[in-house]
C-alpha cells in the first residue's frame, strides 16, 4: 500500500511531532542553533498546549535521550502520590471506585523533567524553548477534528468544574473545527517561570532553568496549587511539589537481530515492547505475509501474554519487586511462546506465569467498548550531533479541575494505579502509577538510531511494535510503515479506571480483507471494526537516522495532525 503521505528525507535534522504546530516549533529550535534536546523540549511543552485536551504543562512526560556519544538515559518524567495520601481510601470511602477530580492527583512531574533535560543535555534557556507555547496559549490556534471531537465525548466531564468549562467550552459550547482556541491563563502561568528564569539568569544557564523550576514547585503556581487542594479536599501539599524531583532510571535495553532496543522501566508499560520482540523473535516471522490471519493472530496472543505479565508484575520498582530480568529470560519468553496455539486464540490474557504476589485481587471482566481515553501525544528529534530525543507528554484535562487562575490540570495519572494497594500497581503514598507512555529508541549496530512512540493508552505497544516490525522486518519505509492498517487487542484489564476488561476482543481498522477478518474470528477472536483510519490505532511519529545513507527520514501519522519536517 503506498503511503498518501512521502517520508521526508534530511541530511541535517528532523522534528517529528503530535501536531503540526509543535513540529514547526521544534525544527526553529534546530535552525536556531539549538540541539535535539532543546527541539524535543520545545515541541513537547508545546503539545501541552495544542493537544490540551490530552496532554497538560503540569502532567507527565517520560523522556528518553541518546546522545551522539552513544549514552542512553531516560528521565521518569512521573508523579508520585502525595505523602499524606491514605493507601487504603478508595477501598474504605469509594467501594474500591476511583472517582474524577481531585483524589487522583500525583505530583505533577513535567516541567521537572522538561528542565532536567534541559539542565543535562540541552543548550538553550526555558525561555527559549517555551516560546512557542506561550505563543500558541496567547494567540491560539484552529481547533482541528479530533480535538473537537474528544471535547464532545468528554463534554459532561468538562462542565463538572467551571474554571475547565471556561477554556474548554468557551461561551458554554463545544468549540467547532477552526475556532481559535485561547488559553490565556496558561500563557500566564508559563511567562511568569520565564520571568523568573529571566530574574536569575546573571547567575549562568543553568541557575535560570533552576529558577523556573523553583517558580513552580516552591513559589507561587505551588501556592496555587497545594491551597486550591486544601481548600476542596485534595491531598497535594507544598512539600510534596517542593520535594519532587524527576529521576534518572536506567533503560531497559533488548537485543533483537542488529538493534538494542530500549525502552523506559516497569513503572510504565514500555518493556512490554521489549518483551514483545523477543516473544516475535522466538516465535519467527519466516512465512508469514504482512498483516495476514496468521501474522496478525501470532501478534495478538504475543500481546496477549505481555499484557499478563503487564497486569501481574509491573509497577514502580521502588515499592514492588518486578523480576523484570525474569520476565526477559530466555526461559520465560520461550514458555510464554510455546503456549501460544496458531489454531486458537486464547480466550483471554494468559493466566501469570512464574512467581507472582499471590495475594493481589484478580482481574474483573466486563465493558462492551475498547475504551482509549483522550490521553498523550509524541515527539522525537534527531540533530546534526546525532543526539536522538523521544518524549511521550500527556495528561487528560476532562477528570480534574483546572487550577483558577492557572490554567492546569495537576496530574491525575493516579487514574492508572489501582485502588487496591495489593495490586502491584496499587495505590501508596510516594508511589508511582503504572503509566502508559512510553518513549523507545532502538540502535542498530552499523549505528543507525531510530527514536519512536505514540499515545493511545494501551494500544501504544501494539502500535509501535507493527509500525517497528513494518520498517526493519518487512522494509517498508517509515511513512509506509505507520500509515499501515493497523490491529489491537483489548484482552486484559484497561489501564485507565475504571479498567474495563475485554477478554478475546480484537479491534482492526476497517482495511483488512473479508477472508482475513472471518479467519481471525474462526479461530475465537472477537474481531470488531474501526473506521479505516481510526486515532484509537495510536498516531506513531519515528525518526531514522540511516549511517548508511546518512539521511535522516522521519514520519508522522495521519491519524491526528501529526507531521514530521526533516532538512
């Protein structure tokens, strides 16, 4: 299938991003002077503006950084719980529910993480790369389809509080394809740690991105904040925003053919990536057409069994003892593979395999539709130094209030840990959720480097693992690869509250031909349709660097108003 769209072709640098707005702001950056680092930060502040309906100034953003020199870190770019947070509320007050607003709080963690990036690897100011963001939060910009769309959806969720309403449904309506949306507020919020980014800057680079920093966690957008909770029953305090700090995790790294892949720690769901391709590795692609019955079964039981040890072992590694090494192992991926029957699907996600807290509550069934909440956007770069950034921002804006006068939406990603605190994923004071973005990077042995993600909550993996298999098992250039009709399995428990299970479900794009379709469901899919280029498939946006060529070739997907710009 040739690809509407050309993959861009570059010697120089390349942005590729969520919106087509962000991507222009990340590439000035780059033509300025500016490094991967610097672009990657720009783009993904900007997203939080653009993409406000599922990304947030104040959420998440997970961080992965590849320097020229070969040195891959990530930055968690995730909030905890506040300190003061009582593990077992939701069980004793809620009925084991989490309700909207408030009590899903975390530490917001992405200006932190943005500014640590910034601090460690880039070479510009907060100033610099917010520019764009305060721009498009002053000015506005054309609200685009699926924006629209998704406030629609989430309306009743919007007019629960009336500092969202305001900027979500300005004049008490959905806004329309091509309004200006304005968020001036945040513009505000945003100037005011540039002021004071500004104020201190005499002091060197680096004590001015200190200082912005500080304008958020210790001074008055932390005000703000913990007495907006005090005041309407929340659990955020000023010392859980002036303590938090975003940490440097080690990535987990894979061999797959002539790639390490990395992808971020168990706290979120990226090493399901890393699972994944060992699980296609030991199972073989020879023989198998390209999204044909038995390809696309092969991966759906693969996903199938990641998603087990998914719900089962991962969480945040400081409070549960993952096994992630296990989990890698050769042993456990070739169980995990040798269970999988090419004549039947599994009627649901595996049950766990290996040791596993024995005590935690076990998965409910139930739901009807494959539910992917308005949540995360993508950005990546790539530089002239071969520094290689990739970012997955997020942060929906429809289940807690808006801070009056502020314009943000401190995380409520608490909405992807369990009520339970005996699920690995369970709730705890200081905890992290189990998150869904995931940013990836794999580097070839000649040293080409590919940085790639998406949002779309748990089809984010299943996403990037058939654009990934598309380009370096069957050759298809990077636009080629991602406009590829593409499948997703929702055989597990939703990440999301209230964790809709749909045990055997398996969406696909409305592309697929009829004989591929009644085969999947002869052998017990519940196979059901999308529209033929459908959001809820995940909008993946990839950078190449090719030492080959030395072309860069970068892609975005047309599934939102994703674009990539290469020079």
């Amino acid at each position: 299938m040739k690809s509407m769209r050309p993959t861009l072709y570059g010697s120089r640098h390349a942005v590729s991003a969520g919106h087509y707005l962000a991507a222009n702001a990340g590439f000035a950056i780059l033509e300025a002077g500016g490094n991967a680092i610097d672009a990657g930060c720009c783009a993904g502040i900007a997203l939080a503006v653009l993409h406000a309906d599922e990304v947030n100034v104040a959420g998440v953003a997970p961080i992965m950084i590849r320097t020229g020199q070969g040195k891959v870190v990530t930055i968690a770019g995730l909030g905890h719980w506040p300190a003061s947070f009582p593990a077992d509320l939701f069980m004793r007050e809620h009925g084991g529910k989490m309700p909207v607003g408030l009590l899903r709080t975390v530490v917001p963690a992405a200006p932190d993480a943005w500014i640590t990036a910034l601090c460690d690897y880039g070479t510009m100011s907060f100033g610099d790369v917010a520019a764009a963001a305060i721009r498009y939060a002053r000015e506005g910009f054309a609200v685009f389809d699926y924006m629209a769309g998704q406030i629609k959806l989430y309306e009743e969720g919007y007019r629960m509080w009336p500092s969202n309403a305001a900027i979500f449904l300005p004049g008490g309506k959905v806004p329309k394809v091509g309004d200006r949306f304005l968020q001036t507020d945040l513009a505000g919020t945003l100037q005011y740690m540039v002021d004071e980014e500004r104020a201190a800057s005499k002091r060197g680079r680096v004590a001015g991105l200190q200082a912005a920093r500080a304008a958020f966690y210790c001074g008055d957008i932390a005000a703000k904040i913990a007495d907006y909770h005090a005041q309407e029953g929340g659990y955020l305090t000023r010392a859980d925003l002036a303590g938090f700090h975003s940490r440097y995790e080690e990535p987990v790294k894979v061999r797959w053919r002539d790639f390490e892949v990395y992808t971020c720690g168990p706290w979120c769901q990226g090493p399901m990536l890393a699972q994944s391709l060992l699980m296609v590795e030991r199972a073989g692609l020879d023989g198998l057409a390209h999204n044909s019955a038995d390809y696309i079964h092969l991966l759906t039981e693969i996903i199938k069994a990641a998603c087990s040890d998914r719900e089962y072992r991962y969480g945040d590694p400081r409070f549960v003892d993952v096994g992630l090494d296990e989990l890698l192992s050769p042993a456990h991926v070739a169980a995990r593979v040798a269970a999988i029957d090419m004549a039947n699907a599994m009627p649901d996600m595996p049950p766990p395999l290996g040791r596993y807290p024995g005590n935690m509550p076990m998965p409910e069934k139930g739901g009807s539709e494959a539910t992917i909440e308005p949540d995360t956007s993508y950005c990546c770069a790539v530089d002239r130094w071969g520094n290689a950034f990739s970012a997955t921002p997020s942060d929906g804006s429809w289940r807690s209030p808006v801070i009056p006068g502020l314009g943000i939406v401190p995380s409520a990603r608490g909405t992807q840990s369990r009520p339970d605190p005996r699920h690995p994923s369970g709730v705890a004071p200081g905890k992290r959720p189990r998150l869904t973005p995931n940013p990836a990077m794999a580097v070839r042995d000649d040293g080409s480097v590919m940085p790639f993600g998406a949002p779309g909550g748990d089809v984010q993996v299943q996403a990037m693992l058939q654009v990934f298999l598309n380009t370096h098992h069957f050759g298809m250039d990077i636009q080629e690869a991602i406009e590829q009709p593409r499948f997703a399995s929702f055989s597990f428990p939703n990440s999301f509250a209230p964790f809709t299970h749909l045990p055997g479900r398996l969406n696909l794009e409305d592309r697929f031909p009829k004989a591929v379709l009644e085969d999947l469901s002869g052998r017990g899919h519940d196979v059901e349709l999308w529209p033929a280029y459908s959001r809820r498939t995940c909008s993946v946006e990839a950078i190449l660097l090719d030492s080959r060529t030395g072309f860069l070739r970068a892609g975005a997907d047309l599934r939102q108003p994703a674009y990539a710009v290469a020079v």
